[in-house]
C-alpha cells in the first residue's frame, strides 16, 4: 500500500459518522499492518489470493495473535493470573469479577474474545445449594449485561452442556429475559447424556434470541478430546488452544477456472488450489509463530492457559453448491439445472466427493505448528464474510434453494463428519414450531443421529436475524440503513451482507459469518 | 383393550394379508410440528364425510377435488413403511389426517399396526385426527394400535353444526366421550368462526359439556383463517386474535382445561 492509499483510508475511518470510536481505533490498527510486507508466498499463491481464489480473510499482513484462542478458563479460576495481579477467585461474584478482567485481556483478530468459556462447568465451583436460583439469575444477569456492553461483538461466545446444571438453567432464564446479540451459546448435546427437557428449555431460548447453537458432543469429542468448544462463528477447536489462522478455498471459482470433467477436477486441479491454500496457511502461521513469536511473548502462554500443541490452522471451504453444479454441467449431467445440490441424488453423491477429496488433501499435508490437529490443519466449512456475492457460504445449499427439512439434511449430513473445526448449517424453522417446541427436540436428536455435527435454527418473525450465522437484531440493521452508528461491531458486517444478499427479504436467512472485512 | 398389536396384527392376517390393504392417500408430509405431539409425519387421507363450509382441505372432499394437477394415489402399506423409515430418527409419531382419516380405519389399523410391529418403528407413537363422525366400533378396532385422537368438534350446537359441515354432531359427541373413556382422547379442537359459533352462551354450554367428560381436558382452540377456504357468500368472518383470547377464558370460568390458542 502507498501512502497515498493508506492516507485516504485512514481519512475515511476517522471521519466515518457510523464507526464508534472503539471501532475506528481497532481499524486503524488493521490498516497498519497492511503498511508492512506480506509473509513470503510463490508467485501462484500470490495470484491466487489478488483474485481471492484463496482468501486469508483479511486478517493483516503481519499476524501478530493467533485468529482464536480459547483459554482454559478452568484452570485460570483454580491457579489465578500471575500476569494480571489477580489471585484464584473463592466466590462467585469474585469469579464473575475476575472473568470479566481476563477477557478483555484475550487477543484474537477482532480484539474481542471468541470464547469466554464453558461457563456451567468453570462456575460449578462457586455455585451451592445456598445460593437460591433466584439469586444465582441476579448475578448472572450482571454478568450478561456487562458481557454485551464490554465486548459488543456477536463472535463473543460462551459454552455450554452437555450434562445439565443449575448454572446452565440459570444462562437460559437470564438469556431469554436480556434477548442480547452478545454472548453468542453454543449447547453441547450428548444423546446419551443431554435430557430432553435441557433440549426443550434450549429450543424456548432459541424462539427468544435465535441461540444456542447445537453441537454434536460425541463427534466433537471424537476429534478434539473432551476439551473443546465450539466458538466464534461455529469454530470447533481445543480448550488451551486455538486456530493460529483460518485461510479458504473458492470452490467455485475453483470450478471455474477448470474446463474438464468431474474426474479431471478432483486429480489435478483441486490438488493444486489446495496446495495453494495450505501454502498460503503456512505462510501466516510461520510468520505468527517464529516472526511475531506470539507464543514467546505472551502471558496466556507463559502461565499455561494456552499451549502451542494444542493449536493448528483451520482450512476452509465454500462455495460447495455452485462448485458441484459447475462439475455437473461440465459432465453434461445437471438436466438444465434440475439435477443439483440439495436435489439431486447423483448432484449430492459429487458434493460429498468433493469435500472427501478436500479432506484427504488437507489430510497428506503437513503443517508447521499444528500439533492440534495431529500436524495438519482443520477442515472447516466457511460459511462467508460479507463479501461473498453470488456464492453460497461453506457447504450449504444457497439461500431460498433449500429442499424440505428432511432432504436437506440427507443432503448435508455426509460430509459433515469430515469439518472437524465445524460446519454450522442453518435450519428454518417457522414460528408455528414455538408451539411445540418438542418438535424441534426430536429434530436435533435426529440431526445428530444422522451424523450432522452442529447447526443452528433461525426462526422466522423474530427480532434476531443470523445474517450470515452471527446475530444481529432487525432493529440494529434498520439503524445502520438509516446511517446511524450502532453499538455492536459485527453489526456493520451484518449490514454489509444485508445488502449483498438482502438476506432478511429471503425465505431463509443463511449464510456465513466473519470477524473482520477488508476496509 | 385387552388385544395386543400382534394379536391385532394376527388377527388381520387371518382376514388376509394386512400390508395388502391400500389406501387413497391425498399427500403426506415427513416434519409437521402442529398434528400432535412433537415431530410428527403426517399421512393425509382422500375422501371425507363432512363437507366444511370452512374447510382448508376442501380438495379432499369428494365432489371438490380439482380437475387438474391433483393427484391422490392408492398406497400399500409398505409404500408408506419406507417414507416414514427415512423419517423415523426425527419424529415422535405418526399422525393420520385428512380428508377424514376414519372413512379408511382398515388402513390406518393395518398402517399402524405394521408400524408398532416393525422394531426400528414401534417407538412411534401414533395418533388420528379426525372430525369425530365414526361409529365407537371404528374407535374400538383402532384401539389396539393407536396412541391418541385429535377430534374436532366444529360446533356443539346440532343445528349449527350442521350448518357448518352438512352433517349432525351427534357421533362427534359420541366418539369425545368414548375416546375419553378410553383414554385417548390426546385434545379436542374447537374451530371459531366469528358470527357462527362464537358467542359466550354457546361457548359456556360447549364448556359444561366437555367438562362434564373431563375438566382437564386440553383443548385446542383455533381462529378460523380464510387463507386456503372456498369463498362463501356471505364470507366467513376470521375472530380477532382478542376474540380468540376471550373465548378462552369463557371456557376457563367453567373448568381447569388445558387451553391452547392457534
């Protein structure tokens, strides 16, 4: 960038009428980095991300703290923060206290943390049977509060399950009662384990404020151990680790760059785009790891909240549909359209190809610093930054498109096995479902037993909208159309894929989610 | 209610085979979350024996099924074993409707009964909704194999009633009573139309009636909407939504039903 451009943009920033002056300062500080060289990358790979084939969602040139970082809050309550002065909290309300001040201290690319905990278990300590549920609801409800002015972005995210708890009742009540965007809930769901009426109480939050988010405990413990948690935007990682970066692939304008068949894709060219996307992974996370020494360097490490080995990169993919129905038509199969993800049995057979051959890429490669993911990165299922125009986020099937319930889950659950680091689908539901809401239960008991690892329901009529997989309300957006500034950071995205997708006019609100656009 | 599935089931088999038994099916549905309990298939049968002046349905009333692009099939049994397979990890049950899902009790005991016999479906309860005219005889050869009724008693004064469906309520009585008896009668549907069945005298009879059957009945009460309904002259009027709100504590003052409001 010359100085002329960074001059203009930085102008553009300080002057904006709709940035608060929080967010202004985080945006600067991104704008600064882009000053300084790129990581050393080929020729090809270089071309590749000028055309966003791969994209390094726009995290800077000098990557100076990994993308998520998940602390292992647990521990922190039992040992204290050296670094910060703060010795082990002994009651609730100092555990509360001292949380609060741990988590403006956790980097991540958007400055806000993406996880704040699995709170019913990093609570258990400090909650007994004197403390009445009445009581337990007012300091939680401080709590929640304070998260949602403190750290004022949707990526925000608390865990919760998948054994049930007082703490975990408590999170819902306050959750229903407050109907904040921030903390973002993921519910851990166990078959086994989970009751129904857990998942019930869950479904009637959902009809409030359009979370949690349900994942498939067995699965993600299959791949990450007991220590994971889902975060941000539906990224499953290790508790004491994280994702040093998260780099993508564009599968269909991978799609469109080859002119052969479907056999011909998956043996030369997708190998050659994911190489290129790893090369691109590598990079970034060298230039974190031995150039900006984060893990050297800061105190979460040093005092063992996080661990190198317990980190690796994520690899990300979308535009799965228009990829499978490019390489339909290539092969002269798609029957003028008819014959095509989400509708198609042969169209979906091809999908689950693609992402197979995907993962067995990123499989064979190894990557440096991603002891986490046993050295090679996560496969994970992008599901868009505000950007994206006319291709459907990670592996869903593209808005307004999707086939009955049933269908679209047949559609999708094959490969949901392959994300290890998350794959977030969105099921519509209508408002009818907040009748009987039993219903829903029996849905996710038979998402998971058909091998769906995490989703989402988002419910017509309601004031929270999942523009692309994160939160907004409806009335936040109306603010920002009428150019006003807004509290929420990642309300500006929202509003970004508002207008690129005019999303909420949509029969079905889904696309992706992001931390950060280029400007 | 002394005859198990198999006995049933055995029974059937004795009078031929029961997953020969075909039924005229209007359309089926893998997820509904408003026919019963939790998540539910739903199997629409052709044919009814009321004629609704409000009915949203009305192609499968004989005599109003469209002309065009209106198919209705006759299904085996196994036809419809093998939908409700790909759905039974996200349902609770299945629900017959309709049409009136009784005209074809044969089916549905042969449906229901292959349903309780199959070790990956007996999980599944299952349920009928119906407009209620069916001899108790119907209700006692369902019996066996069925897991609760939804009846719809349009009105509880005769005359209107007949107004409203072309046919008496005295079997409707009869069938809310004896499912009760039973018990399963799983809710009893009362369908408002502003200016035809709504007032608070007829309201409180209707309640002293149902109350006397059971006080904890759960009652389903839902505003008739146009959307879907042939025209009428004059037109059917569609209660407020505090109409519908009234008519629910009408019925409260007279006993701790179970109401909900659709």
């Amino acid at each position: 960038m010359d100085i002329e451009e960074l001059t203009e943009r930085a102008t553009e920033l300080v002057r904006s009428g709709t940035l608060s002056y929080d967010q202004k300062l985080r945006r600067l500080a991104t704008l600064a980095t882009e000053v300084l060289a790129y990581p050393d990358i080929s020729d090809a790979c270089a071309a590749a991300l000028d055309k966003r084939v791969v994209c390094d969602m726009f995290e800077g040139h000098a990557p100076f703290t990994p993308r998520y970082v998940l602390p292992d809050y647990e521990l922190a309550v039992r040992q204290g923060l050296e670094h910060l002065e703060m010795p082990a909290p002994t009651t609730l309300d100092d555990a509360l206290a001292f949380l609060q001040v741990m988590y403006t201290h956790v980097p991540s690319v958007t400055t806000y943390p993406v996880y704040l905990g699995d709170l019913d278990k990093v609570l258990a300590p400090f909650v007994d049977d004197d403390l009445s549920d009445d009581e337990l609801d007012v300091k939680l409800r401080r709590f929640w509060v304070g998260i949602d002015r403190m750290l004022p972005d949707a990526f925000v995210h608390v865990d919760l399950g998948p054994h049930d708890s007082r703490i975990t009742r408590s999170i819902l009540r306050v959750e229903r009662s407050l109907r904040q965007a921030v903390p973002n809930i993921t519910l851990k769901v166990d078959p086994d384990v989970t009751p129904d009426d857990l998942i019930e109480d869950a479904v009637r939050t959902v009809f409030e404020t359009g979370k949690p988010h349900f994942v498939n405990h067995p699965m993600m413990v299959g791949d990450h151990g007991e220590r994971y948690a889902a975060v941000s935007c539906y990224n499953s990682l290790k508790i004491g680790g994280g994702a040093h970066t998260l780099v993508r692939l564009n599968l269909k304008e991978v799609a469109l760059l080859h002119a052969g068949t479907a056999d011909e894709f998956l043996a030369d060219v997708l190998p050659h785009y994911v190489e290129l996307t790893a090369e691109l992974a590598e990079a970034r996370v060298r230039s974190l790891v031995e150039q900006q020494r984060f893990f050297e360097t800061h105190w979460l490490a040093a005092e063992g909240l996080i661990d190198l080995d317990r980190f690796s990169a994520m690899f990300g993919i979308f535009g799965l549909a228009e990829c499978t129905n490019l390489l339909m038509a290539y092969d002269e199969l798609d029957r003028d359209g008819e014959a095509r993800y989400g509708h198609d049995a042969d169209a979906n057979a091809l999908a689950v190809r693609i992402v197979e051959r995907v993962a067995e890429l990123v499989a064979d490669r190894p990557m440096p610093y991603c002891e986490g993911g046993g050295g090679r990165s996560y496969l994970h299922s992008q599901s868009g930054i505000d950007l994206d125009a006319a291709v459907t986020a990670g592996t869903r099937i593209p808005v307004g498109d999707e086939p009955p319930l049933l269908d679209h889950i047949a559609a999708c659950a094959p490969h949901h096995h392959l994300f290890a680091s998350g794959v977030s689908d969105i099921f519509h539901v209508d408002e009818t479902a907040t009748r009987n809401p039993e219903a829903l239960v029996d849905i996710v008991r038979g998402a998971f037993a058909s091998g769906m690892r995490d989703f989402t329901f988002n419910l017509d009529d309601n004031e929270f909208v999942r523009i692309t997989g994160y939160l907004v309300r409806k009335s936040d957006l109306e603010a920002i159309a009428a150019d006003g500034a807004v509290r929420h950071a990642s309300d500006h995205l929202a509003a970004g894929s508002e207008n690129a997708f005019h999303l909420t006019q949509r029969a079905v609100k889904r696309v992706g989610c992001h931390e950060r656009d280029p400007r | 209610m002394s005859a198990t599935p198999a006995d049933i089931d055995q029974d059937v088999e004795d009078r031929g085979a029961p997953r020969a038994v075909t039924g005229y099916v209007a359309d089926t549905i893998s997820f509904s979350n408003v026919d019963g309990p939790g998540n539910r298939f739903v199997v629409f049968m052709q044919g009814c024996n009321f004629d609704c002046v409000a009915c949203h349905n009305p192609q499968t009333i004989p005599g109003h099924e469209p002309l065009e692009g209106y198919h209705p099939q006759h299904l085996l049994v196994d036809q419809l074993l093998d939908d409700i397979r790909r759905a039974a990890p996200f349902i609770r049950g299945v629900t017959a409707s309709g049409g009136e899902a009784t005209q074809q009790s044969e089916f549905l005991r042969a449906l229901f009964t292959a349903i309780k016999n199959d070790p990956d479906l007996a999980r599944l309860t299952c349920f009928v909704d119906s407009n209620g005219a069916t001899a108790r005889s119907v209700w006692d050869r369902l019996a066996p194999v069925t897991d609760g009724a939804m009846i719809d008693l349009k009105c509880f004064d005769g005359d209107i009633h007949r107004e409203m469906t072309g046919q008496p309520n005295d079997l409707v009585l009869a069938s809310i009573e004896h499912l009760a008896g039973l018990g399963l009668l799983h809710e009893t549907r009362l369908l408002l139309l502003a200016g035809v069945n709504d007032d608070d005298e007829l309201l409180l009879r209707t309640a002293e009636w149902l109350a006397a059957v059971d006080p904890e009945m759960r009652i389903k009460l839902i505003r008739f909407r146009s959307h879907g309904a042939r025209p009428q002259t004059p037109p059917l009027v569609e209660p407020t939504h505090e109409a519908l709100v009234h008519a629910a504590d009408v019925l409260r003052s007279v006993a701790p039903f179970e109401i909900c409001t659709v």
